[in-house]
C-alpha cells in the first residue's frame, strides 16, 4: 500500500479553511503524522486550537512555543506537544525533522525535513536575516520554501506606522525580496534546483513583484527560471500548485 503520511507546517488559517484545503487535496486526517510549528504568532496558529479539539494530532515545536501554546488554551490535554529545540532531529512518522533557529522577535523555528524516499526539503520563514545555522538547513535540499514577504520600496513608502516598518525591516523581523533573490542565489550553487516563495505581505508586496525580483537577480547570473530552476511564489488564499521534489 502507498504511504500517503504527510506534514503539517503551521495552520495560520481557521480549521474549516484548512480541512477544506486537505479534502481539495485528497489528504486524511488520519495520514497525518504531525504539525511542525514554527513561532507562537496568531498568523501561524489560528486555526489550531479549533483543530485539534477535533483532531488530536501531535504538534511539534520550540519548547517556549509549546509553553505559550499551552498557557492559551491552545493545546487541549489530549494533544502531545512535543520539544523540538538546539538542532534535535527526530523520526516524525516516517519523516526525519529537524529544526533549526530563526531570527525573529519572538522564539521562532525553521524545520528541514528528509522524506521516507531521502528527498530533502526546508522551510525558513519569519526571519530577519539568514544567520550561519539557517544557511547550514537549506544547503544540499531538494526543495526549499524560503520567506519573502515584502519589497523594501512597497513597505517604506506604504500605509504601516513607522514602528511597524521598522520591525518588520530589522533582523528580527522578515525577509524581503531581494535577500531571498540573494539566498536563492547562493543555494543554486549547491545544487538546489525548486524553490517556494513564501509568507508574502499582502500590504507590500505580491506574488509577481517577488518572482521578478528573484528572477532579475537570477538572470543576471546567467540562471533561467523554468529551464534550470524552478521558482514559485505561493498564493495567500489558494492551494498553490505541487511542487514535486
């Protein structure tokens, strides 16, 4: 029988939203071996607590994001919250998890993943810079899903108060287009070859403003997106299109 286990990574829409999504996509929740969560931020968890009140899956985090978690009410007694900290890797079902520290302002997580089948993929988002320890989990994957929420020109000259762009902007808050591009360009060179653009700013940017950032700096180095690279920016709202890997 085909193994059909799969991940979750955060669940920052409602619960009817995401069991919505996994019905689009043909997905039981009794294949679900647990869901990787990266920071305590209501746009990464909204949805979990209706969640797992259904569906007791086991959740996976920092364990000062367990902690918060659980001082809210999100993670009822019968869910198994489980620490993931200093670069521990563990067997997550039939998948070999490792998280890794980002910079954020508040406790945060990246995860890189290994697949039953030894396919490497990583997720870094919600991070002000790329630190040596976030570089080290992206090199020599397969797929990697890399923040780029917003366009540096989009974000100064846009509605948010001062205080707001400039946390955004530091190197505990995110990662805008052009340090991606950079990232992705540094990755290529280790042979990573699909790439997802993730968490984008609705406010300051959009998927097309940050694929033609990536791929300007791309071709500038002679890479064409779609014949040596694969380049995707993820949508908000929708299921974004396989990436297989």
């Amino acid at each position: 029988m085909q193994d059909r286990s799969y991940l979750l990574v955060d669940m920052g829409k409602s619960c009817r939203t995401t069991l919505a999504a996994l019905r689009k996509l043909d997905l039981a929740i009794s294949d679900c071996a647990g869901i990787l969560v990266t920071h305590e931020h209501s746009d990464h968890v909204a949805g979990l607590d209706t969640f797992l009140k259904k569906y007791p899956v086991p959740v996976y985090a920092r364990a000062d994001t367990l902690e918060v978690l659980e001082s809210r009410g999100t993670l009822p007694p019968a869910v198994e919250g489980i620490a993931v900290d200093g670069g521990q890797t563990m067997d997550v079902g039939h998948f070999r998890v490792t998280a890794f520290p980002t910079s954020h302002d508040v406790p945060c997580c990246g995860y890189r993943i290994i697949t039953p089948d030894q396919h490497r993929m990583a997720i870094a988002t919600d991070l002000g810079v790329l630190t040596p320890v976030v570089e080290d989990n992206l090199m020599g994957c397969d797929l990697v899903a890399l923040e780029a929420n917003y366009d540096a020109f989009s974000l100064h000259g846009g509605p948010y108060p001062y205080y707001l762009k400039k946390r955004i902007a530091s190197d505990r808050g995110h990662l805008d287009n052009k340090a991606c591009a950079a990232a992705i360009l540094d990755l290529i060179q280790e042979g990573c070859k699909k790439f997802a653009l993730c968490h984008l700013s609705q406010t300051n940017n959009s998927p097309e403003l940050a694929l033609t950032t990536v791929y300007n700096v791309l071709l500038a180095a002679g890479i064409q997106p779609g014949r040596d690279v694969v380049v995707q920016a993820q949508t908000r709202n929708d299921i974004s299109p396989f990436l297989e890997f």
